[in-house]
C-alpha cells in the first residue's frame, strides 16, 4: 500500500485533527484516510433520500410557527 507524507502542516490544523482523530477513537492516520476519503469519495444522496429528508425536517416545523405577513415583510425590508 502506498505511503504519503504530508509536511509543512499548521499548528492549529494538528492539534484539530489530533482532537478529531481522538473524539472518534482513531490514529492521526486513520483520521486523516478519513478525511480524505469524505473529501474525495462523498456520499451520494439519491433524489429520493433527499427528498425524504427535506419532508422529515419540514414536519418538524410548527406551520405557524411565521406568518406570511412577516415572510413578505423580511422579503421586503432594505428595499428600495
């Protein structure tokens, strides 16, 4: 398997990812394959799926939770 070695990397940029690598019980290194690999390769939602969730967010939301009135008022607030 390859190596790679990555120089030059920022203070704060370690100590987040050493804190990182920690929270979730793995090396630096396993962290940093992780990182990359979400980076690289990220999760494809499909229609559906995201869908699906925006639904499950928009039940979450009391309908009168702002009334049309006040939508329109922000729409409008700063305009000429």
């Amino acid at each position: 398997m390859p190596a790679l070695t990555i120089k030059n990397i920022p203070d704060e940029l370690y100590h987040e990812l050493k804190h990182v690598a920690e929270q979730h019980h793995r090396s630096i290194n396993s962290e940093v394959i992780m990182c990359l690999k979400r980076a690289l390769f990220p999760r494809k939602i499909s229609p559906e799926d995201r869908l699906s969730s925006i639904r499950a967010l928009r039940a979450q939301i009391a309908p009168d939770l702002i009334s049309q009135e006040e939508i329109e008022q922000a729409i409008n607030e700063g305009r000429p």
